[in-house]
C-alpha cells in the first residue's frame, strides 16, 4: 500500500524537473546547498545535465552564454540570499547583452522573511531581482510551478531576449500533491519566440533609403549572431554588396576574411557611411553613441532590432525595422527587387585601400619582439594555432587582453566568440568558456584572458578539470590591472592596479590535473597550445607578458575620469 501511496504523489522538486523537462531544457548550471541540493540530484537523477560551479556568477555567466549559443534560455540554479546574489551578477550582465536565462533560487520561508524574523538566509529576492532583470516571478504554491516555469521561460526567449528570475520558497518544493493533477498543471510552451514581420511600409522605407545611398554601411550585432539566421544575413550581405563591420561577438557569422568585410577599415567606414543599417547591434557606448567625430553626422540610420523603443535611443532612425532578423531579411528580399539595392564601387574600393593599408601595419605590429614577450606576439602565436582549429571558440576578457586579442584573432563560424559584452565586464571567462564546451558537446575552448580577469573566476579551473572539459586557458599575465609596473609613490605597499607578476597560473591547474604550460616567448606558446589543443583535455598556459606591456583602460581610457590629477 505504501508503493501505490508513493506512486500517486509528487512534490514541488518533481514538478519542477518534469516542466524544465518537457520544455526541452537539457541543462542546468549551479552551485548546490539549502533549499534546492535535492533538486539539483532529481534533475540529474531525471536526465538533465548538471553542471556544478564553485561560485554563482560564474554558473550565472555559463547559463547565459548557454543561452547566447543556442536561443534557449540557460538555466542557473542557486541557494538563497547570498547564492541568489552572486547570481544576479549574472542575470544583470545576461539582461544587459539580450541573452535568455533564468535563475531559479530557492528561498527562505515566506512567512519569516515578510515579517523580518530572521530566518535562514532570509531575504526579499524577488524585490531585489526585480530592477535587474527583464522579469521577475515567485512561485508561491506547488500547482503554480509548471505555469511559473513556462512565464519564466517564455518571457526570457521572447521579443528581446534577457534574463528572468523565477523564486521558488522551499516550502513550495517540499509541498506534495496528488501525482497526475500535478501533471495536469504542467505544459509545453508552443512557440516560445513568435516570429515578427515588419510591416511593408517599414521595409519600403529601409529599401528607398539603401538604395540611394552612395556609401552604404552594415553593422552587425551579436543580436545578428544570436538571431541564428546566418544564411538570410549572408545572403543579404552578398546580393547587395554592401560592406560590413562586425561587433566583436558578431565576429565570424560572416568569416573575417570576407571581402566584403570592413573591419580593417572600421573607422574610415564609420566616418563617412551616409546610410547605416544596424542589424541586431544597439548605437550604444560601443559605437560612441553614433556621434561625430566617429561618425559622419550626416549619417542616416536603418535600425533592424526586435526591440521596438531601441529606435531613437542615440541618434534618430530614419527607416525602423522592428521585427526579428529572419523575418526582416525575409521581407528585405521580397519586396526588394534583384539589382535595387547595390553598394557603389568606389565605396568599396577606397575601403579596400584603406583595410590593405591597415592590414599591412599591422602585419608589422604583429613582429614584435619576442622577449619579453608583448601582447602581440604572444596573441599572434594564439591566431595561427587556432587558425588550424576553426571549430574553436574563443573566450576574451581583459583590458589589453581584450582590445588586442579581438583585433588580432579572426573568427570563421558564427558564436564562437563570447567576450566582455555590453558592460565591458570582466569575470565571465571561465563562466563563459565552460558553457561552450558543454553545449558544443565538446569542441575545443581557449580562453584568452588577462591575468587580473581570470582572477573573478579562476576557481573554476576546479569545475573545467572535474568534468574533464576541453578549455585551454590563456592567462596574458603582465603582473597588473592594465601593466604590472605601477608604482606606489609610497612606496610601502602594492601599487593599486598592481598583481603578483611571479604569479604562477600554471600550478593552479595542476592541483586539480590539468596541464600547466608556462610560456616566455612565443615560440613558446605556439609549442603549449598546440600541444595542450592536441590532448583535447583542461590546460592552463602562462604566457609571461612584459610588465611594461599594455596601456590603463586599454582602448577605453577616455572613460576615466580626469580631476585634479589630471588622470594617469
Ligand atoms: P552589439 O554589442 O554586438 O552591438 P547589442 O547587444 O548592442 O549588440 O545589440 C543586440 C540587439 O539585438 C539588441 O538590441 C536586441 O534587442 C537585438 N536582438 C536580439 N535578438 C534579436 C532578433 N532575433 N531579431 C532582432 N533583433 C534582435
Ligand atoms: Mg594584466
């Protein structure tokens, strides 16, 4: 009689993992503890892959990249308060970058955390979520956990894409209820991301405007790489002949090399396109805002975004196109005829000229000496060995470790290059790199990172070598924030933007049997990476960068502000 009782109930933790379960979530990345351990082991227990992590932010940053890669919202489980906290880290960078995820954290009991009674990590996480994410919702009874679970879903995938935190009180998982009417309070969502049209006029007025332009411009953004519509945006690209410059995590959804590619000439482009379409990329810091001197200020704007009060938010758009990529390029291509919209030959030639020019200086930068080991030698090292690896994707975080690797290291496949993103954040490099080894089922990482960035989550070197993950990761450690070779005029302590420069990165790896490489030149990184690539397992190279290397802020030090000092 007990077996035939048991048969019949299930309780909050099932319900769960059935509805994540039938909506076709495979993974769940975490850190384990009171209220959701036992949850963690049922989804496990039921199929779904469960990746363990050592810090919330960091499980946050993979469900989000997760979510990036594959148009399905990543999914990041953690304990309450202060677990719930290090996550919203991430459910505030993920919303920032459109990505869709969602973080479910268990939470203390309902009754003690509203009258403030002290309870156990008590803490009011649903109002704290709140102001960082796209949405935020509480499950507070165990026959609302499947319709909790398909809002919580459906409004991270849907429209513009972003993060969603969904409150689960223990109470409601330990609940138990009758098997088959809780059954009955689950469902699978039908088109979680509807498609969006633009209406005619719309596309008319883009198509009128494109085709009288005499210098035409593309810009793509990683919402064009994350729209997974690479053959229309191909396709569009390559009929009208219109040059393009990728953001850095649009980079390879056309490949780098294409010649229609002005990402060699980016700020000649910039400066003199008169009609620039924007698709899936926002006219935010990254851009300068659309303003001159970087921009032609006499520049007209086609805006492709799904987002419909995006339009206007830096410069005004003449031509909105608010619909989801696919469908606009669709629409694009209906209603334009073949021939109607064509980029001017001379445009593209004196981009040309101006990509060949650069191209040639740089293939000077690039001959840097070889000790002590510069930025760019040792990046250049990286490019050729992943060039024989187009599979690869890259990780990128850093102040110089960014600006320079994303310039240097050319990407052929689309998303598969995650970096800093919309905040310019450092700490989602293993976060990040980890998620693209698991949803790649297993195609090689490397992680380009500066020394003071891998340090937000370098205990994650434990999470890659315990699931055996094939992440090789490249520390530019020049000793320093920006360059290890600050001062104190104090001269009695470490200079602020100062980190260990005899640091040695390679024996963290090896404590949890990885393999450790430590690099002074780069003939002696190609040597690692090749080798640590071959062996297809978790690496660690040191790459040991000259102190001196590296300029404060990178590309961005206009950011600082300057008072007295004068800055730096
Ligand atoms: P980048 O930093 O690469 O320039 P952004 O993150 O600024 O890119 O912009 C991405 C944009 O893409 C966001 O405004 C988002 O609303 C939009 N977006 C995301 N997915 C889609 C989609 N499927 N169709 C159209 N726009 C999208
Ligand atoms: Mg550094």
């Amino acid at each position: 009689a007990d077996a035939d009782l048991r048969t019949e109930l299930t309780d909050g933790y099932h319900l769960v993992v059935d509805a994540l379960r039938m909506n076709d979530i495979d993974t769940i990345y975490g850190v384990v503890g009171i209220p959701i351990t036992d949850l963690a082991r049922l989804a496990q227990a039921r199929g779904i892959r469960y990746i363990g992590f050592r810090h919330e932010s960091n499980a946050g940053h993979a469900a989000a990249a997760a979510g990036f890669l594959t148009k399905k919202p990543g999914i990041c489980l953690t304990v309450s308060a202060p677990g719930f906290l290090n996550g919203l880290v991430a459910l505030a960078n993920a919303t920032t970058n459109c990505f869709p995820m969602v973080q479910i954290s268990g939470s203390s009991e309902r009754h003690l955390v509203d009258l403030r009674q002290g309870d156990y990590e008590e803490m009011d996480q649903l109002a704290a979520a709140q102001p960082f994410c796209k949405a935020a919702y509480r499950v507070s009874r165990v026959e609302d956990i499947g319709r909790g679970i398909a809002r919580a879903l459906r409004t991270a995938v849907s429209g513009r894409p972003g993060g969603v935190y969904l409150d689960i009180p223990a109470a409601v998982l330990g609940s138990v209820m009758d098997a088959e009417a809780g059954a009955r309070t689950l469902s699978r969502l039908v088109d979680p991301a509807p498609r969006q049209f633009p209406g005619p006029e719309a596309v008319d007025r883009a198509v009128e405007l494109l085709a009288g332009a005499e210098r035409p411009l593309l810009v793509l953004g990683k919402g064009a790489a994350y729209a997974q519509a690479d053959d229309r945006v191909r396709e569009f690209v390559e009929s009208t002949g219109i040059p393009f410059v990728p953001m850095s995590m649009a980079k390879g959804l056309l490949p780098d090399d294409h010649p229609q590619s002005a990402a060699t000439a980016r700020s000649l482009a910039l400066k003199k396109a008169d009609v620039v379409m924007l698709v899936g990329a926002r006219l935010n810091w990254l851009l300068n805002h659309g303003q001159a001197p970087q921009w032609n200020p006499g520049a007209r704007f086609i805006h492709v975004d799904i987002e419909a009060r995006e339009m206007d938010s830096n410069q005004p758009v003449a031509a909105p196109l608010v619909g989801d990529i696919e469908s606009v390029l669709e629409a694009i291509a209906e209603r334009a005829k073949p021939g109607r919209i064509t980029a001017p030959a001379a445009w593209r030639a004196e981009l040309g000229a101006r990509s060949a020019q650069n191209v040639a200086k740089m293939a000077e930068r690039l001959k840097a000496d070889p000790h002590p080991m510069q930025f760019m030698g040792a990046l250049k090292a990286v490019r050729d060995v992943v060039r024989e690896h187009p599979e690869t994707y890259i990780v990128n975080e850093g102040a110089n470790a960014l600006d320079i690797a994303r310039n240097v290291i050319d990407m052929h496949v689309p998303r598969h290059r995650l970096d800093s993103g919309t905040w310019g954040v450092m700490g989602i490099g293993m976060g990040y790199a980890i998620a693209a080894a698991v949803e790649s089922g297993g195609a090689p990482v490397v992680a380009v990172e500066g020394d003071s960035a891998f340090g937000f989550s370098g205990m994650e070197l434990e999470t890659i070598c315990r699931y055996g993950l094939p992440v090789v990761t490249v520390v530019m450690n020049n000793g320093g924030v920006y360059r290890g070779d600050d001062v104190n005029p104090l001269g009695d302590a470490p200079s602020p933007t100062t980190l260990m420069s005899a640091a040695r990165h390679d024996r963290m790896i090896e404590a949890f049997g990885g393999r450790g490489y430590r690099a002074t030149t780069p003939a002696e990184v190609t040597a690692a990476l090749t080798e640590a690539l071959a062996s297809g397992g978790p690496a660690l190279i040191d790459c040991v960068i000259d102190p001196s290397a590296g300029t404060e802020s990178g590309h961005i030090a206009h950011l600082n502000p300057k008072g007295i000092t004068g800055g730096n």
